[in-house]
C-alpha cells in the first residue's frame, strides 16, 4: 500500500469525525501580506465573459462592477477592475514586495485567464484595459508554477491541506468542500456538504437567477424608453450584484477558513527563494508578456524551471512538514538511518564516507542518488547499497557536505530525504542561448543538414576498427 | 509447447551486416543523423565501441559518447580497453564523483577531468560523458566541436538535453531500445504535450516525429532472448522494429538436476526447462486483496525462485546456476520488499537474488527470472500502471526462462478496462490506449499458448 | 441533458455497469421526472444548459455553417489540400429540415448513397468534399437503430474516404479545453466514427474507414474557431462498442427497446443495479440517490477508496478491524488494520480508534 493510502484512509477517519483532518502540518503558501486582493466573478456559462466583478482587498468591502451587456464589443465597463489591480499589483512592484490575489475556486482562474487573452493585445481596448490583460495572463501564467506565491486559489489550497470524508471530486465543489472544515453544530456534514453542493459555486448565477438576467436582457434589447431600459437594467444589476456578492462571501470564508487551519509556517530559509522567483517572474511577466514558449529552446528552459520548482517545494515539505515527511518516509523518499562508521583518512577534509544503516523496509534510492539531511547540513550520494544482517540495508554514503564540523557521529540517527535541488538553471541559459543563436536545422526547421560524405577513407572500416580488437 | 522457429538458422538477419551499413553510413557517407534501434540484449554497446573506434582509430576524428547515467559510461569504458588497443580516451565527469574501484586500478582508463580546458585540444578523441554533463560544459568555448556524437541509450534521454548539443557536432548517431521505459519527467506534462516541441519526450521519439524520414537502422536481433520470447514481445512492445533471437536452442537450455514434485511450480519450472521460456503462474482473482502487497502472491514468487534454486539448475553446456543468477522484478517497490522478505524466509540471500523495480533492472540481464505482473492486484488501471515499457524491462532481462506471477483476474481487468477520455492532453496520442493493447495483445498470445498456469490455493 | 443518439452511447460508455443509466437510455427517459417518480421527491439541483451555453453553441456552429460553411471550408481546406473556394458542400440539414417525418432516416438513405459512391470510386467533386450534418447509425438490435449525426463529414484525399468532425463552441486555452467537456466531446464522436466504420464495413470500405475524427473548438476570442485538431479515437470507439453490448444486454433483459417503453424502466427502476463512481457527479441526475444507495461502503469516498479497500467493503467494517472489535480474517486485512491505526494515529485522531487488537 503506497503513501496514498494515508489519504483514502484519511477520509475514513475525517468522516467518522464528522470534520476534515488536516494533512499537512505547515501551510504551503507563505503568510498573506498586510494587505490581500481578492477577485470574485459571475461568468456568462459558455461565453465565459465576465458579467460581474466584486474586487479590492479582502476584509475591505469590495468595488462591484456589473455589466449589463457582456457579449457587446468594448467593455469599458472592467475599466474600474483594471484601474483597481494596477493599483494594487504596481504598489507591490514599487515596493519590491510580492502580491497575494485570492480567488475562489479553479473556474475563477479561467475567467481571469480567458480576460488576459483577450484584452492584452486587444486593439480595441484602452491602454488600461490592455495593461489589465497582461496582467491577468502573467498572474494565470504564474499560477502554473509549482510552488508559486502569488495566486492563491481557495478550493485548490484547501484540498492541499485537508482531507474530508467525502469523495475527492465532491470536494471539487468549494461550498461542499467547506461545509466539512467548518461543520455546523449538530449537523452531518455530509448533508450539510450535499444541501451546499445545490448552490453554485464555479463563478455562475443560479439557474433561476440566470434566467432571469436573460429574459430581463431580452426585455432590454426592446426597450423603447430610457426609464424603461434604466429599470430594466437596475433589476439586471441587483442580480448580479447579488450573485457576485454570495461568490465574494464564498471566497472570504474559505480564505478564513485556511488560515483557521492554525498550521504552522514553512521556515523563511524553505520559502524566501519561492517568493524571490515568484516576484521576478510576475514581473518579468508583466513587462515582457506571456506568450507561451514555442520554441525549442525556451521549452527546455520552462521545463527546468518547472522541475527545479517542483524539487524546491518538495524539497520544503520534507524539511518542514512532519505529515508530509512521514507519507514520503511510507513511499521510501525519507530514509531514517544510523551511522555505523565513518572512513575519513584525514579529518575533516575530503573524502569522507559514511556507512549507514536503516531498517526501513521501502527505499526508492539507488547508488548514484544524491540524498541530504532533513536538517541541510549533511549532502551527498550514495555509492552502494547493501544486505545487511538481519534484515538492515547498509548504505555506503560519499559526503561532499558536512565533512568538517557537521560531520555526523559513529551512532547518530537522523533522517535523509532524497530531493536535492541543484539550479543548474543559470549554466543552462547559456547553453540554450547558444542553441538560439546557432539554430541547428534539425532542431529548429526540421531539416536535416547535408551528408558530408568521406571518400578518403579506406574500405572495409569496421574491418580495420575489429582489426585494433584484442579480442 | 515452445516458440521455437525451426527456420532461425537459415533465416537469421545479418546483425553484423547492420553494424557494416552502420558505421559506412555515418562514417563513409557523412549521414548527419542517424536512428539506430535495438531490441534489448542486440549488443547495443558493442555497435557504439565499434563505431567509436571507427570513427577515431580509424577515421581519425573527434567524437563524444554520451549516455544518461555515469555507470553506462563506465559500462563502455571497461569495454572499450578491454577489447580494443589505446584510443586517445578522454573521461569528463564531475569532480565530485568517484570512478568505481576497478577502473580507479586500470592504467588504461584515463583519469577523468571535470573540465573541458584540459581535454586535449586538437587531434583525435573518444571523450566519454553523461549527456548532463556534456550538457554542462557545452557553453564552455573550450569544448570545442566534434565531427560525431554517439547518443547510447537514446531512450533514456529527453530531447531537452540532446537538442542543445547537436550545434556541437556534424554528425549525430542515436542508439537506443524503443522498448524501455520511457523518460522520468517529475512535472505534470499536459502543456508540453500540446507544445510545438516535445522537449520531455524521448529524443529520438521527438525526432521522429518531427522528421519522418529520420534516416533509421535496425538491429534484427537479440543475443539474449531465447526466439520463445521474442515472439511473446515482438508485436505488443516492438510494434515498428521486427527482430528474431540468434540464439540457438541448445545454447539457451535449462536442466534440473533434481527431479521436480510434480507441483504445479514445479511443472512451471520443468515447462521453462523444455524450451518454454515464459510462463506465467496465476493465483485465483476471486478474494484477491485489493492493493498492490499481496502476500499469497509474495509466496508463490519466493517459492518459484527457492524450488527453482533447490533443483540445482545448470545453464547446459555452461555452467550451474546458483543465487546470483536469478533476479525478481517488482513495480512496486513495497510489494517487492514483501517478496524479499519471504524469499530471506526460505533462505534465498537477497544480496546476490536482487529484488528491484524495473527502473533499475534496465540494462542488466541475468539466466532465470521472476518478475509480478505489473497489473496485478490493480483494479483500476491507470496510464501510469499500462505503461508498457515497464513490462518490457521486465520480460526482457532472462536469458533461459522468466516466471510472471499474478492473479487471474488481470485478464479480466484488462477486458473490462474503462479508458478514461478525458485525460490525455488535446491532440496527443493515447498513451493508455497503447499501453493498454500491448498488455492485452501479450495477455491473450500468453493465453493462447497455453502459458498461463493457474495455480490454487494450496499449490504446493 | 439529452440522453439520445450519441450523447445516450457516451453516457452509457462512461458507467457500462450501472444498468440502471443504461435502461434510462434506452427508454429515453426525461431524467427530472424519472428522479422524482423513483425518489418520490422534487429534484432541488440544477439541470439541463444553460440559455447562454446553448445559444452560444447555436451560434458557433451557425457561424461555421453560413454562406455554404464558408468558415468551416476555410480552416479545413488547408488540412487537405483543398481550395475552399471549390468545395463542394452538401448540407443534408438543409435537404431534409428537422420538421419532415422519417428525418434521420431519411437523411441516412442520402448518406448511403453518397457512401456508395465512394466506395464505386467516385471522388470530390462527384462526391461532396464536406458534408453537413450527415447521418450515420448504429444497430442495437435486428431492428432498431440508434441514430447519430456528426456535425460534419470531410472527405480526405489520402484515404478517399470521409472523416467525421464535431464542432463544440467550448474554449481552447493553453492548448486544451475543458477535461470534462472534451471526454464527453470524444466519447460522442467515438460514436460517429464507429457508426461510418460500420457503414464504411457495410460497402467493403473497410481499410479506408479509421477511427478518428477532426474537432473544431472555440478559440478565446468570441466565436473564432480554433484550428482543427485530429485525434485518433480508438479508445473511444471501444468504450462505444461495449456500450453498445450493454444496451443489447439491458433490453433484452428488460424488454425496453424505446422511448415507447420509458414507464416500463420507471417502473423497474428499483430492481436495476447502479454502479455508483466519481464521474456520476457530473453526469447523472440521480447521484445523490445512488449515493444514498452506498452511503455505508467503501465506494461512497471515491473511486480511489474503492480501488484500496474494496467496492462493497462496508465502512463499519474497516472501523471495527482498526478498533480490534473484528478479527483479520487474511494477513491483507490484518496490514490494513494496522495501517488504518497507523493513519489515525499520524492524523493525531488515535482517539478514535480504541486499538484493541
């Protein structure tokens, strides 16, 4: 039974206790800073445009637009929300201080996504609208970082954290979701989750409210006098300012709800280096755009920035989270070992090799793995793995890291983890820019080059090649 | 009743008229990229050192050999002095890695520098590397070009970290087994699969598609597998790259010394021995423990190897068998240190019988094998569990017989399958749809051929 | 949500077990008053799509289908080699409107026929380069049929034969749409291309018929199509072949061959088995009742805790094995236990279980 099995059994136990357990014992965002945006839509289902926005700092009582007519060209309407976000996102850039925007739920991200296509290069639009769409993008784009600090999406973050005694894909539902972190008294939670599971909660109106919005927009389009069509509209607006409102309360409870959460921090020296390359990339985002890489080798950079993320949260968790270490311990990824002897011809200088041991039954390790201490101080690969008696494995370990002072003791025990990031990421850079610059056909034009062929050469090669064998 | 083709002998491709065109193609009429494709056991390795030297003690030029991981390079070092006379031999490698101690001792093996300015700078070379740090040090004007590079294990290489060193090289050679496991990506690779550029796929894979007349070779054979296997594995791993076993019957057989019981293990063992070279022993599905540790099927596997081994096997005409011929192969690492366990119980040494995932058995081959099917136990088969290539590693490392324990229910999984539609990213190919026929296709020959063996409860 | 056609087969290919589902397709059930008459209650969720969805839908595919589908001519005639200009388009919803009786199969004869010629060797323009809304079927029975109707049919030049095409007004963003529409877009077209195969396998077409289909979505920007996209759809057409079986099977067994017999499922409903999964959320009216169904087993935490404990388990059980209260009756059951214990305790919620054994 591998590590998952701790979080389908956790829903076994999250259910018998009527509420949801966490699964993590620090939080996987860094704390919000002083002062948080939150963003809230109602969507046109389909069209995926926005109808209503509820947008400022959370705890704050929020800007509503409403937009009476969302499908009609030039939306000078979101001119408001662009003016508001700039605001906040460029009072962070000048302080040098990385933003939080809070929204809701995945369906919330999507609209935000399909906003910055859509405005960023839009000729049509204001400058403002335009500057609005490239950040949009950048913060969507940035969303799809492992590890990233700006975007926080209530539903995703909660599920990260917590377990419920409910499927996983009813979960997916941010008002069922919530009902089992904040269980209301003498009530099951999983009626609770079904009766909340009713009311939308992905961005839209309810049918009825939505049918409504439609027939009165019908009725708007025959208008034939002003206070008519003002009537007409201010019932549009009162709805959708209604919907916004419940999408907005929604956003701010599960937000409250995962910091009531009451887990602990991840250490600054886990996180400072998330948040310096979140900020950077926002920026870098914003000001040179998000136009998906498509070329070869602005690929291979992306997928070593993805996978050195990922290896810096993982990295995090090991050290940090002790729930978390212990799943990765049952997946054979933190190995808890004893030192049975050192071989250091000269102390304190290289090489040093450790022997260890472990009676741990799963390893997923192998000679070559690079594996480091829980704490940082200690580093290094494994050379051999072993039988030993009784059932132990011998690991014989080359310690590049900690071979002065740090340097463990015969009979100490502490736990190795085997994510060992290395950013190689800057040599790299300069290797893919002279990919770009030399343009090798084959990778870029798929076109193979011209056969240089050798007619100098003597016949029968392989003849000649087997004729310098000893065999 | 064996798969033996009594037409091998006069019907045998030229392996060594491939390893010819080979290193004429490349070296004599300057093909600037060449697919070279393997079956597993094709002697791979043997047609880089040919090309190698060719290229260097022969043509004169300046060549690199990389391959994914450090114990290949030294693979092909200790290889390329023991069978040829000196080759200007360079070794690049970080200078935090040791050379294992064999090679520490050989004054042949050049000791390896970490950087490229103190490579030889002009003249002929052999510079042997991992693709990492070829990669590394590919920014560093010193390096310099070469007139070929030697890709060996192209498979296990993502086209990230071969596209970047081709400015490096007139010539490209890839050689690699299509078969194997595909390449360890640790990020979710939806945008990428519907990038114009699959830099995470395998670099000849990516190649091909991208340039579907990739000038390509093919080894026609395997030195490893008996032709019993090869045509159990042919169609479902190796769809595209038709190959036959040049081994002779009489060179692959397996004797007892001691009679068998007449157990069913036992007659699993006796069938092996007469020339059948898979056979797959099946626990009843009904009752089966759901997860992937299933004790009953740990003992059967640690009972197949410890009878195997208390008959006193002999490798006819070579030599008897003892524990450090026999391996077990197990996906899951949990479910195979079950295995172990119990094979400890019967004392069967772990230490020379090595229980390890497939990811690990890649590239090492040994007589007998036992292996758990990988979709055993499963009840919901996911793409990850269909990959086939895990499989193939597994039903590719014996050179006599392979025993695949599991349940009977893994048939009945495989035809009541849900494929999940909606997963595979926009555009891309259903990997789990592949994944899924190689698996049935191999169940039903197994079938067919009266390979699968169903044991009961009490099968001793 | 409609439960005809091609819709009904991937409805039914997504839970091939619960036959419960399979009946409602067959009987062509109005899933509202079939809830209601099974659970005596009114249905509180939200059903059906939405105005804005479905006009938007309307809309994309009246824009791709206008002026004798110039946009659709456009992005598909790079694809084959065609000027679009010279296409010729048939548009069999135009020859035979919806308000004619025998519409489908009516529309069916015209597709045989253009069929016939292909496979006499006719090619474009004898034949028609693309066609709109062509009718294909698929037999369930003898002597019934289910029909389905890819949004078009474009002939390709390589294989001389018809390709079928979905146009779907949802977006395409980052390379992909949504998960959930696309499984249900592809499981549709898995129809359409088995229903041509069978067409194709009915004029020896054979070789020439493969399983794949060309999808026209929706770009970001209003209605513009995204450039259409091919996939081969083997999977798909699998899942619709065991529909298909399922369908056979389940009518037989009940006698429902039809809407005619929608009363007939209605009144059977409480004998039929359900096969309750995660993807029943998004698909089916009667979740929360089936849920209801299961609520003391394993299955009721997702397919996953189905998969790690087993369908049936019940939840009591799994409790009473990590309380102690009951003996392992296998060594799996006895590590389940300890892991349950194992979980409880690294969840700091030790207190709930007893720890007896």
């Amino acid at each position: 039974m591998g590590a998952d099995f701790d979080l389908l059994s956790g829903r076994l136990w999250s259910r018998r206790l009527g509420r949801a357990l966490p699964i993590r014992s620090t939080y996987s965002v860094t704390p919000d800073p002083p002062e948080t945006f939150g963003i809230a839509f109602i969507r046109v289902a389909g069209e995926e445009r926005v109808q209503a926005v509820a947008c400022g700092l959370i705890g704050t009582r929020p800007s509503v637009i409403t937009i009476y007519n969302p499908l009609a060209r030039g939306a000078h309407e979101l001119a408001p929300f662009a003016r508001t976000l700039d605001e906040y996102l460029t009072g962070y850039y000048s302080r040098e201080q990385l933003p939080r925007i809070w929204l809701a739920h995945p369906a919330a991200v999507t609209v935000l996504d399909l906003l910055g296509y859509r405005y960023q290069s839009n000729r049509h639009a204001s400058d403002e609208l335009r500057m609005m769409g490239q950040q949009c993008r950048a913060l969507c784009e940035e969303a799809t970082f492992p590890g990233q600090q700006v975007l926080a999406v209530a539903s995703t973050l909660l599920m990260e954290h917590i377990i419920t005694g409910q499927s996983a894909v009813e979960d997916q539902h941010l008002g069922a979701l919530l009902a089992w972190i904040n269980p209301l008294k003498g009530c099951d939670p999983a009626i609770e989750s079904q009766r909340r599971s009713l009311i939308p909660a992905a961005a839209l109106l309810d049918q009825a409210r939505d049918k409504q919005v439609e027939r009165l927009r019908r009725l708007a389009r025959k208008c034939t006098s002003s206070s008519e069509l003002e009537s007409t509209n201010s019932q549009i607006r009162a709805l959708l300012e209604e919907g916004v409102a419940q999408e907005w309360s929604l956003l701010e409870e599960a937000r409250a709800a995962f910091w009531q959460l009451g887990l602990a921090p991840a250490p600054l020296r886990y996180t400072s280096r998330l948040m310096e390359e979140s900020r950077e990339r926002l920026r870098y985002f914003v000001s040179v755009g998000t136009k998906p890489p498509s070329r070869p080798h602005s690929l291979a950079l992306r997928l070593d920035t993805y996978e050195y993320m990922a290896a810096l949260v993982e990295e995090r968790d090991a050290c940090c989270d002790a729930l978390v270490r212990e799943r990765m311990r049952k997946a054979g990824r933190v190995i808890a070992v004893r030192v049975e002897s050192v071989e250091q011809p000269t102390p304190g200088r290289n090489p040093c090799r450790l022997i260890l041991t472990t009676d741990q039954a799963v390893l997923r390790v192998r000679p070559g793995t690079w594996l480091k201490s829980v704490d940082g101080r200690i580093q290094g690969w494994i050379v051999a793995l072993a039988e030993g008696a009784g059932g132990k494995r011998r690991i014989v370990f080359r310690l590049l890291k900690g071979v002065r002072k740090g340097r463990p003791r015969v009979g100490q025990q502490f736990d190795m983890i085997d994510t060992v990031t290395f950013d190689l990421r800057w040599r790299k850079r300069a290797v893919y820019k002279l990919m770009r610059q030399d343009e090798p056909s084959v990778v870029y034009h798929n076109r193979l080059p011209q056969s240089l062929p050798r007619h100098e050469l003597p016949n029968g090669l392989l003849d000649l090649a087997e004729g310098k064998s000893w065999r | 009743m064996a798969m033996s083709s009594s037409t091998i002998v006069s019907t045998l491709p030229d392996a060594g008229a491939v390893s010819v065109r080979t290193v004429e193609r490349v070296l004599r009429e300057g093909c600037p990229l060449l697919n070279v494709e393997s079956p597993p056991g094709a002697g791979k390795t043997a047609l880089v050192e040919a090309l190698l030297v060719s290229a260097v003690g022969v043509a004169g030029l300046r060549a690199a050999v990389i391959a994914p991981h450090a114990e290949q390079t030294y693979g092909l070092l200790r290889r390329v002095v023991s069978h040829y006379g000196p080759l200007p031999l360079a070794l690049l490698q970080s200078a935090q890695r040791e050379l294992p101690p064999d090679l520490l001792d050989d004054q042949r093996i050049p000791r390896p520098v970490s950087e490229p300015r103190r490579l030889p700078g002009v003249g002929p070379l052999a510079l042997v590397a991992t693709a990492d740090k070829l990669l590394f040090e590919s920014a560093v004007p010193e390096l310099g070009k070469f007139d070929l590079l030697i890709c060996d294990e192209a498979y296990q290489l993502t086209y990230s970290k071969l596209a970047p060193l081709l400015r490096l090289t007139k010539q490209t050679v890839l050689v690699g087994d299509p078969g194997q496991l595909p390449t360890l990506v640790t990020i979710p690779v939806h945008r990428f699969e519907t990038a114009p550029h699959r830099v995470h796929w395998a670099a000849p894979r990516e190649l091909k598609r991208c340039l579907p007349d990739l000038p390509t070779e093919r080894l026609p054979v395997t030195r490893r597998l008996p032709q019993d296997t090869v045509a159990f594995i042919q169609q479902p791993f190796y769809p595209n790259l038709p190959f036959s076993s040049a081994v002779y019957g009489e060179d692959c057989r397996l004797q007892f010394a001691v009679r068998g019981n007449n157990s069913v293990i036992d007659r699993a063992l006796d069938l092996i021995a007469a020339g059948c070279s898979i056979v797959c022993l099946l626990l009843p599905g009904e009752n089966a423990p759901a997860g992937i540790v299933d004790y009953e099927l740990s003992e059967v596997a640690a009972e197949v190897i410890a009878r195997f081994l208390a008959r006193q096997p002999i490798w006819q005409g070579r030599m008897p068998l003892d524990a450090n011929h026999v391996g077990y192969a197990d996906a899951h690492v949990a479910s195979g240190e079950q295995t172990a366990q119990m094979l400890r119980s019967r004392g069967v040494p772990t230490d020379k019988t090595q229980v390890l995932t497939p990811e690990i058995w890649q590239g090492l081959e040994r007589p007998f094998m036992a292996v758990k099917h990988p979709l055993s136990g499963l009840n919901r088969l996911s793409t990850f569990d269909l990959e086939p290539g895990r499989f193939c590693v597994m039903l590719t490392r014996h050179q006599l017989g392979c025993v695949i324990v599991g349940r009977e229910s893994i048939g009945e999984r495989l035809a009541q399958h849900q494929h999940t539609c909606g997963e595979r990213p926009f555009g891309a190919e259903n990997s789990e749809w592949a994944g899924w026929q190689a698996h049935y296709v191999l169940w039903e020959r197994l079938r067919e051929e009266a390979r699968l063996i169903k044991l009961s409860n009490t099968y001793y | 949500m409609s439960l005809s056609g091609a819709r009904g087969l991937a409805r039914i290919s997504q839970n091939p077990r619960c036959d419960l589902q399979t009946a409602m397709v067959i009987g062509q059930v109005d899933e509202i008053e079939f809830y209601e008459a099974l659970t005596k209650r009114q249905f509180e969720g939200e059903y059906g799509e939405r105005i804005s969805a479905r006009r938007r839908g309307n809309k994309f595919e009246a824009s791709l289908h206008q002026n004798n589908a110039a946009e659709l001519r456009r992005i598909l005639a790079p694809r084959f080699g065609y000027d679009p200009e010279r296409m010729y388009v048939r548009n069999l919803a135009d020859e035979i409107p919806d308000y004619m009786t025998e519409v489908h199969r009516n529309r069916y004869v015209r597709m045989m026929r253009v069929f016939a010629d292909v496979a006499g060797g006719y090619e474009p323009p004898s034949v028609p380069h693309l066609l709109i809304e062509p009718q294909l079927r698929l037999p369930v029975s003898d002597s019934r049929f289910v029909y389905v109707a890819p949004d078009f049919a474009v002939f390709e030049p390589a294989t001389k034969c018809y390709v079928v095409g979905e146009e779907k007004s949802m977006i395409v963003r980052a390379g992909s749409p949504d998960r959930v529409d696309l499984e249900r877009t592809r499981r549709q077209a898995g129809a359409e291309a088995l229903a041509l195969r069978l067409l194709g396998d009915q004029l020896n077409l054979f070789e020439r018929v493969r399983d794949r289909a060309i999808f026209v979505f929706s770009s970001p920007f209003d209605i513009t199509p995204h450039q259409p996209v091919e996939e081969y759809l083997h999977a798909e057409v699998s899942e619709i072949r065991r529909a298909l079986e399922r369908y056979r099977a389940v009518s037989e067994e009940l006698q429902v061959y039809g809407k005619e017999d929608g009363k007939k499922v209605v009144a059977r409903a409480h004998q039929l088995g359900i096969n309750f999964q995660n993807s029943c959320l998004s698909s089916c009216a009667l979740f929360y009742n089936c849920k209801d169904r299961v609520s003391n087993t394993a299955v009721v935490l997702g397919d996953e805790a189905k998969d790690a404990f087993g369908g049936t388990t019940e939840l009591e059980h799994l409790y009473a094995l990590a309380d102690g209260t009951v003996e392992a009756k296998s060594a799996e059951e006895g590590a389940l236990a300890v892991r349950l214990r194992e979980t409880a305790i690294l969840l700091g919620v030790e207190d709930l279980c007893s720890g007896k054994g």
